[in-house]
C-alpha cells in the first residue's frame, strides 16, 4: 500500500513502484524529517512513535495553561483533559 502524510504541508512522501522503497523529501521548518518523518518510520519499521498521541495531548494541556495563566496574570494549574 501506500500511505501519504501532509503534515503542515512540509512533507512529501515518494513510493518507488520498481524498488517498493520510499523516499521523502522535506521542507519548510521541519527539514530533518521531525513528527512526520519518525511517524512514517516508526510504520515502516513496525514500532510505536517515540512520541504518542498522548505525549501531544499534555503538550496541549501545558500550552492551554500557559494561556489561561498569561489572560488571568497569575499561575494557573495545568488541568489534565
């Protein structure tokens, strides 16, 4: 099969049809490959990511908190969703 990821539109993923190899070509900000490149890896080499969908809802919790601290000007806990 083939799998196409457009993260952030940065990231173009090749399926050579000949070889079955995959070649992707970066650019933008993300040029060694970052979330998109270990995500198509760690498919590729049947493993889970070094990052998980878990490890990006806390990101999410901690950049909520930091707005919700920086808009009321005090400290503010960081609430697990």
């Amino acid at each position: 099969g083939v799998a196409r990821l457009h993260l952030f539109r940065q990231r173009l993923l090749l399926a050579a049809h000949k070889t079955g190899k995959l070649v992707e070509r970066c650019w933008g900000d993300e040029k060694d490959g970052g979330v998109a490149g270990e995500f198509v890896r760690a498919l590729s080499e049947g493993r889970a990511p070094a990052v998980t969908g878990v490890d990006g809802l806390r990101a999410t919790e901690v950049v909520d908190a930091a707005y919700r601290s920086a808009a009321q000007g005090a400290p503010v806990a960081v609430e697990r969703l």
